[in-house]
C-alpha cells in the first residue's frame, strides 16, 4: 500500500468521525433543549386534526422571552372501537 491510500483513508475516517460527532450531538441538544409535545390527533371522519401542546417543564416561563422553542410532534389517529369508545393509537 502506498502512502497517499493510507492518508487518504485516515481524512476519510476523519471526516466520517466528525460528521457522526455532529450527528450525537445534535440529538442530546435536542432532547434536551425540548420543552414538551404538540400532539396533532387526526379523526378518521371528516373532522379537520386537533392539536395539543403538552409542556414537560415546570419552569416553562423562563422560554416566554424565547423567540423559537423545540417541541417533539407526535401524531395520533383515533380509531372507533366495536363498543362504540374512542382509543388513541400512535401512528408509526
């Protein structure tokens, strides 16, 4: 093997190694920086989705001066059962 592969496979396994830094990183900070869910509940008629916020933090006023916030999106389809009852199933 000559020199410059061996070089050249280092910068690539370099490069990998970063961008899969980035990559770990970017999803901690995300979950932690999440202050709760907006569910969007979607009925199987013709009625338009309802949506919900859910907020996680307790100190949820320290973000009013935020101008952006991260919220996790959940979607929801409620599905009538064979009693008549209405149970939420998460849709995947």
């Amino acid at each position: 093997m000559s020199i410059h592969f061996v070089i050249l496979l280092v910068c690539i396994a370099i490069v990998i190694g970063f961008g899969f830094g980035i990559f770990i990183v970017s999803i901690l900070r995300n979950k932690k920086e999440s202050v709760g869910k907006l569910q969007i509940i979607k009925d199987d008629g013709e009625d338009k989705p309802y949506i919900f916020l859910e907020v996680s933090k307790p100190d949820i006023l320290l973000y009013k001066s935020r101008k952006y916030v991260l919220l996790k999106v959940e979607r929801l389809r409620y599905r009538e059962s064979k009693n008549g009852s209405k149970n939420s199933t998460s849709q995947k």
